[in-house]
C-alpha cells in the first residue's frame, strides 16, 4: 500500500527529509547537553532511527531499514556534522527547525502507520505504531541525555497528539477505502498544521482533574 502512495525515490526522499531533522534536533540536544561529538553523533542516530528501528522490528520488517539502507544510516551523520560547526546558527534558525521537525512528524506518522498495516496488524496495532514511528526516537533520545522524555511532560507544547490524530486519519482512510496520495497528504498536513499550532499557541495536555500538589512545578530546564 505504502508503494502505491508514493513512488520509491520519492518515498526514499521524505525518509532522508524526516531523518535529517530528526537528527539535527538530536544534535542540538547533545550540544546543549555539552556532548562530545561522539555523543552527538549517538543522539543524532538515535532520534533520527529509533522510532523507524523500533516499528521494524514489531512488524518483523528485517534487517530494518536503518541498517539495510546507507543513506538512513549517513543522513545523521551529516546532520551531526552540520551541527558540530555550525550549531550557533542553526539555533538562529529554530523557527525553520520547527517546521520540519513537525513535517517530520506528520511523515513518519503517516508512513509508519501504513507500513504497519502492511506488514498484516489491524488498524488500532497500525496507528500505534506510526505513532511510535514518529515520537520514538524522540524518547529515546531523551532517556539518553537524562532527561524526562518531551511526551510525557506537561510543560512541553503537544507533540504526540498530532501523531496520534494523523496516524489515526490514515487508519480511518483504510477502514473506509480511501487511502490514497490525497488522503496521506492529508493527515500529513493535519499533524504539521496541529504542531505548529501547538507551538504558536503552547497546546498542552491537561493535568490531573482538581490536581492538587504541594511539590512546586519544577522549572522548564531545555531550552
């Protein structure tokens, strides 16, 4: 289904686009972390690869296209380089950041979703999945540098709600037959157009109903 959407070399690109913004965020967190880079590098991969790693291996997609494709595994490496020299000005330049990395998002919603279903899960098992697609490495990236991950902190602007709702329109879409080019652009759209909101407006998950707490909010530490 998923070649069917988009040809190979044009699927292939928007995997290497995803990947690549994936990684500088991972990079800017090592530098901002005072990495090594070797840490930069590390963080790089893991952000850009482990959600896409993760989703292989549940679906038994094996050797997992990270490790079948050279460009997957390159592609963060010269984000890491890029970032190496360059950080200071790709920090100027956040607001672009941004907007790829929530282009990224609604990519690899869509694309992990619709892989999944491919490989024979059910719809529910599909959008979990591209879901993971999307946020993983993220995740992991976060556990790496010691920090609570961005999806479950209440102070961080939503990310996994407009995963969720793009992998659940490409869900819908295959229920109802109407998956196509449109559709998945679609829900692309649709979780690009909810990050950014979220970040314009700082969307956040609501909290506990009447929580009541005499711990302090902790402070925002990552910038």
């Amino acid at each position: 289904m998923l070649q069917e959407l988009f040809t190979p070399s044009v699927q292939h690109v928007l995997d290497l686009v995803g990947i690549f913004v994936f990684a500088i965020s991972g990079a800017l967190l090592a530098v901002r972390k005072n990495f090594d880079v070797f840490g930069m590098a590390v963080l790089a991969e893991v952000t850009a690869l482990g959600g896409g790693l993760f989703r292989d291996l549940v679906i038994g997609a094996v050797p997992p296209a990270a490790f079948s494709d050279l460009g997957y595994f390159v592609t963060p490496l010269i984000a890491t380089v890029l970032v190496f020299f360059l950080h200071p000005e790709v920090e100027r330049i956040q607001l672009g950041v941004n907007i790829f990395d929530a282009a990224g998002l609604g990519l690899f919603c869509v694309s992990g979703t619709t892989k999944a279903y491919d490989y024979g899960l059910g719809l529910t098992a599909s959008a979990t999945l591209g879901l993971a697609s999307a946020v993983g490495g993220g995740v992991l990236r976060d556990v790496l540098a010691n920090e609570v991950p961005s999806l479950l902190r209440w102070d961080r602007d939503l990310y996994a709600v407009p995963a969720i709702v793009g992998a659940a329109m490409v869900a819908l879409c295959i229920r109802f037959g109407v998956l196509n080019a449109f559709t998945s652009g679609l829900a692309v759209c649709t979780a690009l157009s909810l990050r950014l909101l979220a970040l314009k407006y700082h969307w956040r998950a609501p909290r506990a109903w009447h929580r009541s707490s005499v711990k302090a909010d902790e402070p925002d530490q990552v910038g």
